[in-house]
C-alpha cells in the first residue's frame, strides 16, 4: 500500500500545520486500517491513499489551524463515521479527552480497533445523537463539538449544540458557499443559546473548497431541545 508519511506531511506544511514523522507514521497505519475495513462494513467511497491523506487527515486536522484547543479539552464528534475528525485529532493531540458518538455499532468497532493500533485511547458511545444529547453524562459537558455531516446547518444545530457547555464551541465542517446555510441556521442557533463566532473557508491541496462554522454557546440549553429526531428533520428550527 502506498506510503502517505511525506506526502501528509507536505500536504500539512503547505496549509500551514506542521504533521510530525510519528504523526505521519499513525496516520499510514490508521489509513491501512480504513481501507482493509473498508472491504468489510462501507466506511468511505475515498479510498485512493493520497485522496484519504487531504480529504480525510488533512480536511480533519485544519480545525487545530483556526481554533486553539487545549491539550486536555472535552472533545465530542457526533456522527463521527470513520473517525473524522475525532479520530485525527487526537493523534495530533493524544492528551485530549476524545469521545466518538455514533448510531452504528459496526463502525465503532473499527474506531476501537484504530485507536487501540495507534495507542489512542477513546470513548466510544453507540448511540443517536438526540437521544445523548439528553443523557446527564454528555449534555452541555464538552468544551468541543464537530460534525462533518451532509445535513442542514440548522438541522445539525439541534443535534450537536446540546453537547456544548457554556463557552463551549461546536464546529459544523462543511463545503464551499456555506452562508445561505448560516443565515437559514440563525434561529436554531439562537434558540439552543448559542451565537456564531467566526466561519473560516479554505482550500485542500486537491483545490477543493472547506468552510468551517464556530458556533458557540453563551446561554444554558433550553430543557425542550433536542426534541425527537423525526421533529428535527421534519420541522427544522
């Protein structure tokens, strides 16, 4: 398989990070990992080695390039997947308190299988997001959130703002253009108590366009959200 160490490290020298030859090193066995999965339970369509370096490692790891989070950070990626960008942050940041949220049981066994190769100790939680976002244990305890998720920006609101605790920032990853998405956001954002603080907007090495959206919490969450997830996607706030 193909060896990515340098390439990553250049991809990240060239956007302005710095990926270390140990990192680099983590991130070659996490994609090794990813692809032989990948054969078993579907994970991800980009499997070609440089592709997964820049839309998956890099695309992940250019939040630490606009937002400082401290080494010891209460860290929550909701629908996290394959592990982004949970996973890759914390190989950039072994000391920070990950935790991996998702509704499907056969990907956190892959998430467990990457973080004990890689040493990386996280919590894994099999569950809906709404359903969490109520539970005593997570609502309003993390200092940070994230998605990368393909649904609307006030959708993805009710289901990961309940996680922040006050000051805390949830960081909605998406494509290009992402203002329209933001403005139809802004009432979900204001009725779960929190505020936009910046939207960051890049390009990856391969010329594709990111934007990052820094949402953060200034009230306590309202008892009523999140509500059902059948009322979330059928009647956005």
């Amino acid at each position: 398989m193909q060896d990515i160490t340098n390439i990553l490290i250049d991809y990240a020298k060239a956007m302005g990070l710095e990926v270390t030859p140990n990192e680099a090193s983590s991130f070659q066995k996490y994609m090794e990992l990813l692809i032989d999965w990948n054969t078993k339970i579907n994970l991800t369509t980009i499997t070609e080695p440089c592709e997964v370096a820049a839309k998956h490692f890099l695309d992940s790891i250019m939040i630490l390039k606009y937002v400082d989070i401290p080494s010891d950070a209460k860290f929550i990626d909701v629908g996290t997947g394959a592990g982004f960008p949970g996973l890759p942050l914390k190989v950039m940041k072994p000391k920070l308190k990950v935790t991996l949220l998702d509704g499907l049981n056969k990907r956190l066994k892959f998430l467990k299988d990457v973080s004990e190769n890689l040493y990386l100790p996280v919590e894994l939680v099999h569950a809906r997001a709404e359903e969490a976002g109520r539970q005593k244990q997570f609502r309003q305890k993390f200092d940070f959130a994230s998605a990368r998720a393909v649904a609307q920006l006030n959708v993805l609101c009710e289901y990961c703002l309940p996680f922040i605790k006050i000051n805390g920032t949830f960081i909605a990853m998406k494509g290009p253009n992402p203002q329209e998405e933001i403005k139809n956001a802004g009432n979900a954002i204001s009725l779960l108590g929190c505020e936009l603080a910046k939207v960051k907007e890049f390009q990856l090495p391969n010329g594709d366009s990111r934007s990052l959206i820094f949402i953060k919490r200034t009230k306590p969450l309202s008892y009523i959200y999140p509500r059902h997830g059948s009322k979330i996607s059928k009647k956005p706030l």
